[in-house]
C-alpha cells in the first residue's frame, strides 16, 4: 500500500519493509524499525528523505490492532457515542494514520449561519456507514489507524482568535504525521488548517470544491471570513496558484468576469456549468496529472453540490454539481499525495430531513478511502 515516508516515520509501529522510487524510479529497500531508517540500494540516501510515498509491505503483526468502527453487532444505530463512524475517540494523534476533527465555528459567515452545528450531525448521521467501500473497494480500516479527535476548542466571540485556536490546535495534531479529515464549520476554517500545514508540510496544490470562489479582500472592514480563506492562503503562500483547482464555481457576481482575479494569479477554474451533463472522470485525471507527487489539500464545501440535493447550507446557489459527480472528484484524488481534507458549510438548521449532512458524512468517508495508504481490490 501507499504511505506517506513521514507517515511510517513518525507512526514507528514495530519493523516497516519498504519500497521506494528513488531518482528515475530506481528502487531501493527500506526499513524502519521505529528508531531509525536504513536504506539500501543505489541512487538513494537524501532522495529517500524527499520522497512522498512509500510503497510499503507492511508486516500483519504491526497493524493488527487498528481501530474499527462500531458494527450493528456491537452496538444499535441509535446507541453508542455519536463519534464519526462511531470509532474510538482519543485527545491526541498519537499512533494514528488519519483522524477526524470538528470545528464548530460559523462566526466568519455572511448569510445564514448554523454551520456551528455541522460537526455534531454529520457525526450523527455516519451511523449509517459501513467499513468497505463497495464502489471502489477500498478498506481504510484495514489499512490505516484512525480516530476521532473531538472539537477543536475555539472563540466563538473573536474570529481571528478563533483562528490562532484553530491553527495551533492543527499544529499537534499534524505533529505525528497523521492527516486530519476536517468536519466544518464555515470556510474561514481552511484558512488557518493551511498555516499549519504549510509549517508542517510545506506548500500545498488545493483542490476547491465550491459554488463560491473565496478570494474576497476586504469585507465589511474584515479581513478573514469565509470569502476570503484562499485570498489569504495565496498571499501567505500556503497554496501553490498554478496548483489550484477550484470546481462548480457559479452564481450570479459582484463583477462581469467574477473569476478574473483569481485566474490570473493561475488558478484553474471549472465552473458548474462546464460540469453539466458529463462525468468528472477525465477532470480528474487532468487534476492527478497536474498534481504528480507534490501534497495536496481537498477542500469541499457543501454548497458546491445542488441544493436540490444538498440544501442544508447557508449560501446554496441552483444549478451546481450532482452527489453523483461529488462522488467522481473525491475518488479521483486517489493517487493524490493528500496530506487533509475538509467537509465544510453544513448548516443543519436548514438540513430538514439530514440529506445534507448524511451526504456529508459519505463524502468524508470517500475521503478517507482516497489517502495515501489505502487498499482497493478494484
């Protein structure tokens, strides 16, 4: 399986056999035994150190204690910690590959607010899942340790306060090498996740998912909400422009060409009406090619989808992408170096029947069966 070279470092479960690519796709033999990495084989020595993945055979004894989710056997659907998926709920990242982490923020939004709560319900509604992915038979549990984190404590009176909690809390949980899944919360969140990451992982390629372009300036004398988190995240350098993908942008504009700016800074920009009446497949493939190694950051705001589907949102927009083709992207990213994801802007106050957050819920999972380290038997 794939894992990322930081990931084995920094777990140092039992003795890890290797395979990596070193330069012109040389391999060489690696193994870590939990205190050291040695390196045999030509051409390789610093490459090693660089290198994203790792194509790594794991020995059975060092993973056979993963955590599972709660199966009906275990426990009713309606019993049980409303943990996502129901998984073990621990404090810190310690020995964990993957972990899910709410932010219950909605201070940074300009509409309808609620998005506060998105967190609780989409954990609520993941009852629902189960451990195998039958589309894409991906086993994530399998593969890699994951866990909820809980909340991320934050100041509901003070937005960049609330920012500075966000960051510093991403800086330890990114300190083991795991990659967070990211349950909103408005989109002022991926702002401050991406300092940290830029600090721990470096600059990153982003993959936008949103009816809305979030590179506003200056609203209201504000600086940070969330219309602005990748204005931001360019001027800091956190995002690499001529790697930013943003996907379903549509809606009615301040400006006759709305999308001018960010594209002359390099974005690609697909809008929603590029999506109509195809498959996002062959989008992909150009997104993987763009990408290569270099690690990748999946933000996915609900609104990107149609309300008609999805309307549990505070800023829905007609005419945006299909679950179906939400589906597509996130499979896609397969293949990705992807070192986060995030789910954001579920506002169950206007999510009636909860399609919005059990939708939520299912994309967060694609999500976790598209990281670096998980199998698929298709």
């Amino acid at each position: 399986m794939w894992r990322s070279l930081r990931s084995v470092v920094a777990t140092g479960v039992g003795s890890t056999r290797c395979r990596v690519a070193g330069v012109g796709g040389t391999r060489c033999a690696v193994v870590f035994d939990g205190s050291s990495l040695s390196v045999g084989g030509s051409r390789c020595g610093e490459d090693v150190a660089r290198s994203f993945h790792l194509s790594v055979t794991c020995q059975a004894s060092s993973r056979s204690n993963l955590n599972k989710p709660l199966t009906v056997d275990d426990m009713t659907r309606l019993g049980g910690i409303a943990s996502f998926m129901r998984l073990p709920v621990q404090s810190d990242t310690q020995g964990l590959d993957a972990c899910f982490v709410g932010i219950p923020l909605d201070i940074g939004t300009s509409n309808k607010s609620g998005t506060r709560l998105g967190p609780r319900q989409i954990r609520c509604e993941s009852v629902l899942l189960k451990p195998y992915n039958s589309a894409t038979g991906a086993a994530p549990f399998d593969c890699l340790n994951v866990a909820d984190v809980g909340d991320v404590f934050i100041n509901i009176f003070n937005l960049p306060e609330a920012c500075n909690n966000i960051r510093d809390r991403y800086m330890e949980l990114l300190s083991t090498g795991c990659i967070p899944l990211t349950m909103g919360g408005d989109h002022t969140i991926t702002y401050p996740i991406l300092q940290a990451i830029k600090a721990r992982r470096g600059r990153v390629g982003l993959v936008l998912v949103d009816a809305h372009p979030d590179v506003s300036d200056i609203t209201l004398g504000a600086k940070i909400n969330h219309g602005s988190p990748f204005r931001r995240a360019l001027e800091e350098d956190l995002i690499d422009p001529h790697a930013t993908f943003q996907i379903g942008l549509r809606g009615s504009c301040h400006a006759q060409d709305g999308n001018a700016w960010q594209i002359n800074q390099g974005f690609r920009v697909v809008s929603a009406e590029e999506c109509w009446h195809k498959s996002l497949v062959p989008l992909m493939e150009e997104v993987r090619a763009k990408m290569g190694d270099k690690p990748v950051y999946l933000s996915f705001d609900i609104d990107g989808i149609d309300p008609g589907f999805c309307p549990g949102t505070g800023a829905p927009e007609i005419g945006g992408l299909t679950s179906i083709q939400a589906l597509e992207i996130i499979r896609g990213c397969r293949g990705l170096n992807l070192v986060g994801c995030d789910l954001v802007e579920i506002s169950p106050p206007y999510d009636f029947e909860g399609t919005t957050a059990l939708t939520g819920a299912n994309l967060l999972f694609e999500m976790l069966c598209a990281l670096p380290g998980v199998t698929a038997n298709k």
